[in-house]
C-alpha cells in the first residue's frame, strides 16, 4: 500500500484563520484512499481486540450500538503509522502555529447502522490530564456521513473562560463495566452547560457532509457534539487523534479526569507542570 507521508496540498492561510477565529475548520481531501485503507483495517483490528478502556456507550432495544476506545495506538501498527508517517501532527501544527506537536491519544467512535445515540454536547480539554489553549482534534469519519448525523460545533466558543458543568461520560455504561472514569464538575462549574439542542441556529452550529479522507480539527475547547440519528442503512465509523501544542502543560483535575492518564503519567515520571513527553506522548513534528 503506497502512503503519501506529505501534505497533498498546502493548508491555506484562510484556513488557518478560520481555525484560530471559530476554532473548527473543515479540510476536505486531506488523507488519500491508503492511509483511510489502513486506518479501516486498524479500526476492524481495534473493534476484535478492545483495549481494556474500550467500551459500549449505547446499547438500544434492536442491540445497535455505539462503542468507544481509547489509547489503543500502541497495539495498533495502522494506528501507529498514521500518527508517525501521516501528515496529522503537521496538519495540527500549522493550524495551531505551534513549534512542536505531541501525539497525545487516539479515539474511536463506532456506531452500527441506524443508531440513534447521540454525543452529548461538551468540551475536551476540561476532561483531560493536561491543560492548554493549544490542543486539538482530528476528526475522521472512514465511511461517508451527512451533516446532519456529522459532529456540529459552536464556533468561537473555544475562546470562552466560563466553567461549565460538563456531562459525566462515565454514564454511558450500559454494560455495567467496571473502572471506567468519572468527571464530577459540580465543585467548580460556574454555570450549567448551554443547552444548544433547544435552538442549534442562535449557538451559530456547523457541521459537514463529509466523505473519506476529509476531516474537520477542532480545538478541544469548543463545544462540540449532537452527532448520531443515523439512517437505519447507515453505520458510522470515526478516527479521532488528538494533538498537543506549545502551552500544553500535565494538570491532575480534582473533579476526576476522562480519559485519566494520571497513572500511567506518573509511572512514566511525569507529573503536573511537565511538559507532556516520554513514549507516552511522543514529539511527532516541528517546525523547521
Ligand atoms: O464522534 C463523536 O460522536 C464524538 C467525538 C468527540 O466528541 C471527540 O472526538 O471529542
């Protein structure tokens, strides 16, 4: 399988900017039929052989689901090559005009045909064991999907300083699994989470038709969620890598942290104010 390790095309200044202004920004053909081959065949491989942090999120009468995993990219050699041979980490860099890219973990999002789950709305970074404006999202969808069943955005809400009382992901268990995360933000939230669902047009929400190969990068700030309602002929398979840039700093959050890296940090000898590195969290790019 031929891989094109280079940019198919230089990002545009224009994109740049609707990145940094609105905080999400579509780029469509970015990833060649190879490399959306091989993270296909490493997402099959990710779906037999769940990590242990995998689970199902959603299980309905009819037995559709929507299952999720994390940091499996250390048993996934597709998974591996994309981070270190793809484009991603400079895609991440230049839009977030950082000097080095981290690697900081991958995600999948998986739903069967017809599911109607949908993502609740929230942010990313107040979850994660790191803290910084310079953090981001690539979001790939590996079949087809409609804007309306796609992840929507609330543009610029990246910028915003307000706490808010973010959902708790570790509900969504319908298996009753054991250890799985939990955030508890009623000690800090200033205000309830925006409830964007009761009027999207007023919140200015965005989404896209997309296809293979497209992807849309989010700054993990920016409110973002609502996809899901699938056609009952349509399944949804995601790829999400998320990307650590220059201000990104190890922070241990005491309402709980989801995906908790607390332990494996420190058993790497990381800990809060480090600089996130080691294996765990390799350099994968910087600016010449
Ligand atoms: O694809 C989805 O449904 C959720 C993705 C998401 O929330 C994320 O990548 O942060």
């Amino acid at each position: 399988m031929v891989l094109n390790t280079d940019l198919p095309r230089a990002i545009t200044s224009a994109e740049i900017a609707t990145y940094q202004n609105d905080g999400v920004v579509l780029l469509p053909e970015m990833f060649d039929a190879g490399w959306i081959e091989l993270l296909a065949n490493g997402l099959a491989a990710n779906c037999e052989n769940p990590t242990d942090r995998s689970r199902v999120w959603d299980r309905d009468a009819e037995g559709r689901t929507m299952f999720w995993d994390s940091q499996a990219w250390q048993g996934i050699e597709q998974y591996r090559r994309f981070i270190f041979d793809s484009p991603a980490g400079q895609i991440a860099g230049e839009l977030m005009g950082s000097t080095h890219i981290n690697f900081f973990f991958d995600a999948v999002f998986v739903r069967s045909a017809g599911t109607q789950f949908t993502t609740p709305w929230h942010q990313d970074e107040p979850y994660w064991s790191v803290e910084g404006y310079d953090t981001c999202t690539i979001w790939m969808p590996l079949v087809q999907v409609k804007r309306e069943n796609a992840l929507a955005y609330v543009p610029g809400s990246h910028r915003s300083d307000t706490v808010f009382y973010q959902y708790n992901f570790g509900n969504l268990n319908p298996d009753g699994k054991t250890d799985v995360d939990q955030v508890d933000f009623s000690g800090i939230a200033e205000k309830v989470f925006p409830d964007i669902d009761a009027n999207p047009g007023s919140f200015g929400v965005v989404s896209w038709d997309m296809q293979p190969g497209d992807c849309v990068v989010f700054n993990s700030r920016i409110i973002h969620g609502g996809s899901g309602k699938l056609d009952k002929d349509r399944e949804l398979r995601v790829f999400t890598t998320k990307w650590l840039g220059d201000d990104v700093r190890i922070k241990f959050r005491e309402c709980g942290m989801d995906p908790d890296h607390s332990a494996i940090m420190t058993e790497q000898g990381l800990k809060p104010g480090d600089r996130p590195g080691k294996d765990l969290y390799p350099r994968v790019w910087s600016r010449t």
